[in-house]
C-alpha cells in the first residue's frame, strides 16, 4: 500500500469532500480517500497509485494541486 498526499486549493465544506471523494474514488486501486479542509490537502491511499490520474481526477473535481 502506498499514501500520496496533495496540496489543493479552494477546498472549504462537505460538498467540496464529497465532489474529491466521488471523483478520486473512480480512479484505479485507490482504497480511500482522506479529505483535510483544515489543512488542505487530499491524502489517497492504495496499491499502484497513479499521480497523473489522481491529480486528473481532482481537477474533474474542480479543484487544484498545488505545490507538486
């Protein structure tokens, strides 16, 4: 199992966790997904994780990585 955690912007309710949640989860051998408002940042946790497509999937989301 491998964690990444992202820097991301414009994160500020539960609608935001629920639209990264939705959309990271479709993402392959993602096993969950743990959304920090206070911190901002998306920490994913699975086998094989794929960055370009975690980070696609949370720009689908409507949001942005930063600092990455």
């Amino acid at each position: 199992m491998a964690t990444i955690t992202y820097n991301v912007t414009g994160m500020s309710c539960q609608h935001c966790v629920n639209a990264i949640t939705e959309e990271v989860t479709k993402v392959d051998d993602v096993d969950t997904v743990v959304v920090d408002l206070d911190n901002g940042t998306v920490s994913v946790t699975g086998a094989e994780l794929d960055d370009a497509s975690l980070k696609a999937a949370i720009d689908e989301a409507g949001y942005e990585v930063v600092g990455t």
